[in-house]
C-alpha cells in the first residue's frame, strides 16, 4: 500500500460551499430539513405510505426525500411536509456580510461526483 501525504483543510461547515456549488446556503438548508425529515419518519417507524396517508403527501415524495433527490423540492414545501408530520417548526434567518476571503478549496476530491454537480470556473482542472 502507497503512503499518501494528505493535508488537512478545515471546512467552512457547508460542504456545498466548500465545492463551489452555486446556492450553497439554500443547498444546505434543504438537506438539513430533509434529514430532519427522515429523522422523524425513522422515529415513528413510518413507511412512505404511511406518511402518505398522514399527511397526504404523495409517497413517491417521501420516496425522494429518502432518497436525497431534493431537486424537485424547494425549501418552504419542506418545511410545509414537517408541518404536516406535526412538528413545531422554528425557522431562524440571519443575514450577515459576507467575508472577502476566497473560499475553501478541497485537496482531494473523491471519484464520486455528487448528483446534479456543475463545476464553476473555480473548481475546474486547468489541464
């Protein structure tokens, strides 16, 4: 086996930030409330058919949220499903100057390309 000097990089604490992704902020907040999601279907031992006929969302949706395919989801119809699941909702918006600095850039990249990835001028090779 190869040994691979690797170099640590501190993340910003948004992984859709750290590579580039365009929306990063609303990105992350998608998948937090998906997994919020999941987290209380998981809880409640409730299938996507279930959920459906609790809440009356379609269980292919639910199917999706599983299934991390958020593209066809936007950030208020997620939050309303929660609701629909019952859970008190708390949404908190802050607005800050954004920092001059350049942004984080990976190392190492994985193989694996996440789905729905566009690169940006920043996080093409320059080959």
């Amino acid at each position: 086996m190869k040994k691979v000097d690797l170099e640590l990089v501190r993340g910003s604490g948004n992984v859709y930030r750290d590579f580039g992704w365009p929306n990063a902020g609303l990105a992350q907040a998608r998948a937090v409330t998906a997994a919020k999601i999941i987290r209380v279907l998981d809880q409640r031992k409730l299938s996507t058919r279930d959920a459906e006929k609790l809440t009356g969302v379609s269980y292919s949706e639910f199917s999706r949220i599983r299934n991390t395919q958020l593209g066809r989801f936007t950030l208020d119809r997620m939050i309303a499903i929660l609701g629909k699941l019952d859970e008190d909702i708390e949404v908190f918006v802050t607005f800050r100057a954004r920092r001059r600095r350049t942004p984080v850039a990976p190392r190492m990249v994985s193989s694996k390309v996440p789905r729905g990835y566009r690169p940006t001028a920043r996080t093409r090779s320059r080959g």
